[in-house]
C-alpha cells in the first residue's frame, strides 16, 4: 500500500458558523474522526484531534494561530491521536484515566487498527501493529453543564455517556450548533465497545433529541440538520422499543 507525504495527510473544509472540518481522508470513512476546530473571539477550540498518525500542531496551522482548548469528545483512538500536542486538554472525568494512560485495549486500538482501515498509509514509520496513543493527561477535568467559554461563544458540556462512559457533547445555544461526538452522527452507531452501556446510551439519545438543534457536526459521517438528528434519533429508539 502506498504511503501518503505528512503535507497532504489532512483535509480542511469550512463548516460555516466559523467552524473548520479537518480530518484524514486516507482513512476510510467509518474510522475516520472529524476533527473540529471552532473559532472563537479570545480562544479557540478543537474538538478531537484524529489518529495522531501526521502531526496536527506542524501539518495544520490553523490549530497554532491562537490560545486553544483541545477538548476529547471521549478516549476512543481515532480522537484523541494527538491530544499529547496541545497544552490545554480537556476530557470528562470519567475518562481521565484513559486519557492520562492510554493502552491499545482501553483506546480500543486493538481491535481496530490494522492496515484495513486505511486506503492508504500514513507515512514511514508508521506500523499498524506498534500503533499505540500517546499520554496526554487532562488539565481541566469536564463535567456535565459545565461551560467552555471562548470569549464570544460558549459551549455547554452534555454528558453522552453510552458509545464510552465520558463521552460529551458541546452544545451552542445561541447558534443551535451541537457537536456531537460518537454518541450520535448520520452512519452506523457503534453501541458495543469494552466501556459502551445500553441504559445510558438510551437516556443519552432521549436528551438530546429534546436540544433545539440547527446543525450537528458529529464524531465521523458529514454533518446534517436539527431536522435529521430528530429522525435518526427518532427511528434509533423506535429499534429499541423506547
């Protein structure tokens, strides 16, 4: 398989709402984080940071222009990849550990990360066999409500537990915006990891179907309207008999 050149590893696309898409096309698309970077007036913030296969802090520079808070959507490896670049790393609490000290079990690198998931390589010295998420302990521990202030904007912590126990949300009232994480996105749910709960997981969908939500920038898939997340969340729950 051919090996991809660090410059051309990530794809930036504007969102709108002053909100950048990267992510790592060479990654197929079910593995593949969306990685968000929010503009914000005093600080900006990144939402996931990919597999950590390229560096984000020397490939992409939109993500060193100013003081940024690189929050974990939740610990799972295709999010939290390179976490280790950034000085302000948020999480929720119940997964600082993970975070703190990351295994190729508790990231789930193990039973995903293979040569299969790629249509191309990352480049040399990249090995899918030794491919492991470097510690990147938290300096602000997250908690259900609690606000991520960015001068002009402000992002209200949801706590999604189910896909992983610290799984989050962020929420933008004032724009109806939601990025949403791996709870919930247009593709096929992932409900069965190591740490992945069904109750929660279903109390996770009920509250966020009751958010008035413009647009949701979700964890892999393209985004999609308010609209849409009621119908996804609307048809999820009628498979489950809620």
């Amino acid at each position: 398989m051919r090996r991809i050149p660090p410059a051309d590893w990530y794809r930036i696309r504007s969102a709108g709402d002053d909100i950048t898409q990267i992510d790592e096309p060479f990654i197929q698309e079910f593995y593949r984080c969306n990685i968000w970077h929010v503009r914000g007036r005093d600080r900006d913030m990144l939402v996931d940071s990919g597999m950590g296969v390229v560096s984000l802090r020397e490939w992409v520079p939109l993500v060193t222009e100013r003081p940024l808070d690189a929050v974990a959507s939740h610990t799972h490896f295709d999010h939290v990849g390179c976490s280790h670049e950034f000085p302000c790393r948020l999480c929720h609490a119940a997964e600082a550990e993970i975070l703190a000290r990351p295994t190729r079990e508790n990231t789930v690198a193990a039973g995903y990360v293979t040569d299969e998931i790629f249509d191309a390589l990352p480049p040399e010295p990249y090995q899918s066999a030794t491919y492991a998420v470097k510690a990147a302990p938290a300096t602000r521990l997250l908690a259900d409500g609690d606000i991520i202030d960015l001068g002009d904007r402000q992002f209200e912590v949801i706590h999604t537990p189910g896909h992983s126990p610290g799984g989050i949300a962020l929420w933008e009232a004032a724009s109806g915006v939601l990025i949403s994480g791996d709870i919930v996105y247009d593709g096929p749910l992932v409900e069965e990891t190591y740490h992945s709960n069904a109750g929660d997981y279903l109390r996770s969908m009920q509250r966020l179907a009751r958010l008035p939500v413009r647009v949701v920038h979700g964890g892999h898939f393209p985004s999609f309207s308010g609209e849409r997340l009621r119908d996804i969340i609307t048809a999820w729950l009628r498979e489950k008999g809620a």
